[in-house]
C-alpha cells in the first residue's frame, strides 16, 4: 500500500493537509526501546523553522502518542502519534477546486480518484504529510543512535547558490551534532545568506525556487543492505521520494560519475586500524546495493514550490476549457529551505529497516 513502507519496521502514514489530524502507525520497534519525547519534538521544530522564509502557516506539530509506550519505553505495541492539524484556511483552496494548479497532484488525483479527492491544500499530497514523517523518523534515529548510527544533513544548494559538500571520507559525528542546532544548516556560512537572498528574491516576484539536500549516514557498518531491488539505495530512494517535491537523487559521485574514468571514479581499498575502507568514496558508502563501511552520501533534489503567485495557466475541468489561474493561500517560496529534517528521517527508517533484517 501506498502509504505503508518497510518490511520488517512498517511505518504507515494517515491524514491530510486541512483534515482535522495527520499521524503515523510504527509497527516492528524492539520491545524496550527508550524513547525520549522532547528529542522528538525538537527534531520537529527543525521540519517547521524556516522564519520569514517559510509558510505563513503555523502549526505546532505536537504528536501525540496514543500507543506503544509504557513508561517511555516500546512496549511490542505499534507506536501510533496523532498531529492536529490547527492553523487550516480551506476557504483558499475553494477558488480552485474545478482548475488543477500547474505542476501540482490536482489533476492527478483527480483523475485516479474520480474528483473525490481532497483539495484542501493538496490532501494527502501535501508537504505537510512529512510531519508524521519526522515523527517516524526521530524515533528511528533515537534507535539508530544506540547502534552507533548518525543520520544529518545539510542546505546544499538553493538555485544558483551553493554550499560546500560533504568530505566523503571525513564527515565527522560532531559536524553532524552542529549541523543539527541550525535553524539554516549550512557548512559555509556566507553560501547560507546567498542562498537566503535567492529565496527572498524569488518570494518578492512572487515566484519560488529549488534546491538540494545533502545527507550523511554515518557510523553504518558494512553488510547492511541486499542486491538487485533491495538495495540500500533503493530502499533510501523509496523513502526519500515519498517527500513532496523530490525529482531526483543521487549517490556518492552520482551522475558526475557519468563524466569519469573507472580510473577515476575507483575507490582503492585500505587498511586503517585494522579495518578495510577506501581512499576516496565515489561509491557513496554502498556497493552491489551493500553498505562498505564508508560514510554513505547522497542528494535529493527538490523542485521550486509549484504554487506561486504570478498567473499561469490551466484548465476548468468541469467544462474543459483553458483559464488562467492565480494561486492564494500559505505557500514556502522553496521547499528544500525546510526539508533537511524529511530526509533526514526517510534516510532513517529506511536505514533502521534494513538493520532489523
């Protein structure tokens, strides 16, 4: 199902952007499993910063656990968490409800689910759904941290501007701790107030634009993973997809490896305190589908926020004829400005997933 991922740790979504609740179901946690709620609801304020360069829309995101738990700790119990949906305004999407917005899941779902789907700010189709997302996610990494696994990331590009990459071979755990605290995580400040000013410059026109983010699972021993369709690889991108906005994402060198040599793009092995790594780490940390050891790397592209204020152009679906149409409502001028904890938490589930294999 479509809203249900894992196998072996099943993390299910439910809810939509102006219902009265959005949640998630985590069935397959061991039993005994701290879980310290005010690192959750920290890791939540990170999906929700964003300021003066963020929605209008304010939510609290207060998940609220209504089984799983005894004590603070799992219990063999699904974990289920319930968000209230609270700062809603459904009269924007009224205007709309019969011309799909461009680039946007209205005609889609329209079409599959024969115009009963929900219009309210994009339904179930809405960024707002990587709330439960990251209430899944911190969970995940909560357990994943006792394993000697870190999950971070950073802002790796905003339009033209970009930030420093990664060190494949040297991502640190302290660099991720410090990544973490940060409203606009950056790993070079001034990139940060460049990319900033890009998406000031496109909000002021109405407009909006994409980004990149980079993310770094580190501490993964090697062996974790399967070939063919259940890679490591797969299974992250599975996840990572299931973020509104993502159109792409890449490993290690990625598609820069389409423009190397294999003398080039070759990770030499070493031994280093006895223990077998590379020298370098095109590889992004995972090979035939199987983490090596190394830090695993990869990026996810995010496409500009498809509601913007300039006019476009669309259909009335009613009497199919062509219109121009004119978006309202709350929007982010780019998403990827706040979506560094999302792909942190896909990235950690679908990593906690295949260690419980």
């Amino acid at each position: 199902m479509s809203f249900e991922y894992g196998r072996n740790l099943r993390v299910t979504l439910f809810g939509q952007s102006h219902a009265a609740a959005i949640g998630c179901v985590i069935d397959g946690l061991p039993a005994g499993e701290k879980i310290d709620e005010e690192a959750i609801r920290a890791f939540m304020k990170r999906r929700a910063s964003g300021g003066e360069l963020a929605t209008a829309r304010a939510e609290a995101d207060d998940a609220l656990i209504i089984s799983g738990l005894v004590n603070g700790r799992t219990c063999g119990s699904p974990v289920c968490a319930v968000i209230e949906n609270r700062d809603v305004r459904s009269a924007d999407y009224e205007a709309i409800a019969d011309t799909p917005r461009p680039s946007h899941a209205d005609y889609t779902a329209h079409v599959k689910y024969r115009g009963f789907n929900d219009k309210r700010g994009g339904g179930h189709f809405s960024g707002r759904m990587t709330a439960p997302l990251c209430f899944a996610g911190a969970v995940c990494m909560q357990v994943l941290g006792r394993l000697g696994v870190e999950v971070g990331s950073h802002i790796a590009r905003i339009g033209g501007a970009q930030d420093s990459l990664f060190d494949p071979v040297d991502v640190s755990v302290p660099q991720l701790a410090c990544l973490r605290v940060l409203p606009f995580p950056v790993l070079d400040a001034e990139a940060g107030e460049k990319m900033k000013r890009e998406i000031a410059a496109a909000a002021a026109e109405k407009d909006s634009v994409g980004g990149v983010i980079e993310c770094c699972v580190l501490g993964l021993p090697a062996g974790i993973g399967d070939p063919l369709f259940d890679g490591l690889e797969n299974r992250i991108a599975s996840a990572v997809f299931a973020i509104p906005a993502v159109k792409g994402i890449e490993f290690g060198a990625g598609f820069a490896a389409a423009g190397m040599r294999g003398s080039e793009h070759n990770d030499p092995f070493m031994m280093e305190d006895g223990r077998v790594k590379t020298a370098t780490n095109f590889h992004g940390g995972i090979l035939g589908g199987i983490s090596s050891g190394m830090p695993v790397i990869f990026r996810a592209a995010f496409k500009p926020t498809p509601s913007i204020g300039l006019e476009q152009r669309t259909v009335r679906l009613s009497d199919e004829s062509e219109c121009p149409i004119t978006v309202k409502g709350r929007h982010d001028p780019c998403v990827a400005a706040r979506a560094f904890a999302p792909v942190e938490a896909a990235a950690a589930i679908a990593v906690l997933d295949l260690i419980n294999c």
